[in-house]
C-alpha cells in the first residue's frame, strides 16, 4: 500500500454524514477536510472526527494541497460543475450517483482525468457487495442460460423539502433511483446501450420533476428490462432475472441497509438454492477500491466505462421522459405487470 490518500468531502450531506464512520475502517484512507457552504455546517461534521479541517466554500478545499482525493456529496445537477474543477485542481475523484446527467459531460471529465492520470469514478455503491459480483458470474457465466429477461422496482418517499423534489438540482425518480436499475442492465446483465431496439417510459411528473416512472427496454440481444421507481412511493426493491434455463430472484439487490444480510434464489433443472451473504458494507468497500485504484493496485477504467454505458441509458431514458406523458393509469398498468412478473417468479416456485 502507497502513501495515505487524504480525502476532502464536498458538501455536508446525509451520505456524508453516513459514510464518515466507516473511514477508519479503509486502510490508507484518511479524512482531511470537509467543506460545506457554510463554515457552521462543515464545523459540526468536522468536529465529530479528529484532526479535520473544514471550509465554508467548496473553492477552499480544492485549493488545499494537502488534500489529493475529493468525494462529491452535492445534488445531481451540480456533480459535473465540481467534477470538474476538482480534476482541474489535480484531485482524484469519487463522485455520488449518478455521476453526471449526459454523457457528453461523462466524455468531458474522462478526459480531463485521463490526462493528468487522475482517477475518476462513481459512487455506485451497490457493485462492491459481494451478492453482486455473485449475481453477476452466474449471469454472465450462464448459470441461467441466456438472459431473457429483467424486472425490477424500487420506491422510497422522500419529504417535500428533499433536493429530489428539485428539478433545478437534478432531482425525479430517474436521477434517483432508475438509475440503479439501468447501472444493473449494464453491470450484472452486460446489455449496451448500442443493442438497444426500442424503449417505451411512462412517468409522472409532479412539482417539475419525474415523481415515478415505469417502462420496458428491449434490447437486440432479446432481452426485455421491465422497470419502475418513485421518489414518492415507498416500492419495495425487488428484482426478477429470468434465462433461458433458469431464473435468478433477488428480494434486495441494493442491499439496504447497507449493513444487512442479504439473499438470492437461483433456480435451475437441478432445482432452487438460496445462497445467503453475511453482513458487509458495500460503501466501505467502495472507498476500499477507491484508494486501491489511487496507488495503480486495481483497474478503474472499466467502472468508469460502465458508468458511462449507464449514463447513456439514463439520458436515453430522459429523452423518453420528456417527448411525451401518459396518464398515471398507463404507468400503474405497468407496475401491475413488472409486480406480477416478479411474483411469479418469486412465489410461483416450490423453494
Ligand atoms: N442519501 C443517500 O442515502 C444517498 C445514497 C446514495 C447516493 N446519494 C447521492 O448523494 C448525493 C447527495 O444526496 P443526499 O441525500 O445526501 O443529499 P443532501 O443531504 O440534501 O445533501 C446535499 C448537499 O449538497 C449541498 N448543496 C450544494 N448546493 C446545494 C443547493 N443549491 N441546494 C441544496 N444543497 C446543496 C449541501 O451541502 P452544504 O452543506 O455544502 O450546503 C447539501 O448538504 C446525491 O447525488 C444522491 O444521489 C445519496
């Protein structure tokens, strides 16, 4: 392990405020210095861990020399804006999901960071739980034949006063949380945004922004993603993956909370096994990867590629979003059918 990456949170956020415990727990990881843009917040956060600084403005920390990584914990809209400038001032960045919200923007940072060999990536947490890497090798091994189709739905409720209730901040269900399901399309089940044939979006949108959304993407590789989220409803996260010789259910696939146990069912013509993973912290082993990839110890052009994938299905998504509206009927009927997919496959077999 090289020197001790000193890391610089932007933004005295809730995931911030979540993620600063587990720091101690990431070899070669030190938290310097957080900034809000206000000198009181950054104070509060920062006097809760010892020997950090904090700034009142964002402009602060990135001229800090002693700071070489930065984690940006800012609403959606403003990710690129500071992306950005923190590459520009030659720090390392982790950046919240979704990265950025066009793919251009995606285009733009890979570059500036890829010129002065910065490290660049996405706080897509969820990939670094060992259930995921498991999903994904039976998936891509072919445990369940070849991938037909995807269903999955996740809601939460957010209060009126949340940044994901702001259209100016980037906020709306697809930001939020569609974004999840079109990182697992790319991710665990390996479909490109060039294989894409035809997509069809329903959503609704409330107060300027997408409050749920639900549709289907077909890709050329026959395969169909039924999707849906809300960032007014509580859904639960289930998530369905159906092969040509078996089936994959997943009651969690985003592992919340982020320290619980969690699950999956396979199920083949040799019958149905659970496999079950003990407790374990996905974001930590996030910073973990982070700091690896810091030192040359781990590759990270593939996850940011990946990335980008993702961020062309959302933008694709966006545009769909936005050429036209159906009723709410519409899109309830499309929940109706991923909820009764899901059911099927979750509660339609003996195991
Ligand atoms: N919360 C989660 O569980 C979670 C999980 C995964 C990913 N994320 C991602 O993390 C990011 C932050 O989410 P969050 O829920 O933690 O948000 P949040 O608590 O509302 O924090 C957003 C932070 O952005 C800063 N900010 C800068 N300009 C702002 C503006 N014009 N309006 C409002 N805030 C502004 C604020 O920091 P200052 O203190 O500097 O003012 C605020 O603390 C999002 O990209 C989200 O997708 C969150």
């Amino acid at each position: 392990m090289g020197k001790k990456v000193r890391l610089g949170i932007i933004g005295a956020s809730n995931i911030a405020k979540q993620v600063i415990p587990l720091f101690s727990a990431v070899p070669g990881l030190e938290l310097s210095a957080i900034a809000a843009r206000s000198l009181a917040r950054a104070k509060k956060i920062a006097h809760n861990v010892d020997g950090v600084n904090y700034y009142g403005n964002y402009y602060d920390l990135l001229s800090d020399d002693r700071i070489d990584a930065v984690y940006i914990t800012l609403p959606n809209a403003l990710h690129f804006r500071w992306a950005k400038l923190a590459l520009l001032a030659k720090k390392h960045v982790l950046c919240e999901k979704p990265i950025v919200l066009k793919q251009s923007h995606l285009y733009e940072l890979k570059e500036i960071a890829g010129k002065q060999s910065l490290v660049l990536m996405e706080a897509m947490w969820y990939r670094f739980h060992p259930l995921i890497d498991s999903i994904r090798e039976s998936v891509q091994g072919g445990d369940i034949g070849t991938v037909q189709a995807f269903h999955s739905t996740l809601g939460f409720q957010n209060p009126k006063n949340n940044i994901r209730w702001s259209r100016k901040l980037g906020g709306g269900a697809l930001n939020d949380l569609f974004c999840y399901h079109l990182d697992a399309i790319t991710y665990i089940m390996n479909q490109r945004v060039s294989m894409l044939r035809k997509g069809v979006i329903s959503c609704c949108k409330k107060r300027g922004v997408i409050a749920s959304l639900a549709g289907e993407l077909s890709f050329n590789s026959d395969c169909y993603a039924l999707l849906a989220s809300s960032i007014e409803n509580k859904w639960e996260n289930r998530t369905t993956i159906v092969g040509s010789k078996g089936s994959i259910s997943v009651p969690n696939l985003l592992v919340f909370p982020l320290l619980s146990e969690a699950v999956y069912r396979i199920s083949t013509a040799d019958g149905c096994v659970s496999r079950k993973f003990n407790e374990f912290n996905a974001y930590e082993e996030m910073f973990r990867a982070f700091v690896e990839m810091i030192h040359g110890e781990r590759n990270h052009d593939f996850l940011l590629n990946n990335s980008l994938e993702t961020i062309k299905l959302l933008e694709y998504v966006n545009q769909l979003c936005h050429e036209k509206l159906l009723p709410r009927a519409f899109i309830q009927k499309i929940i109706r059918k991923v909820t009764f997919h899901v059911n099927k496959v979750l509660y339609g077999q003996n195991c």
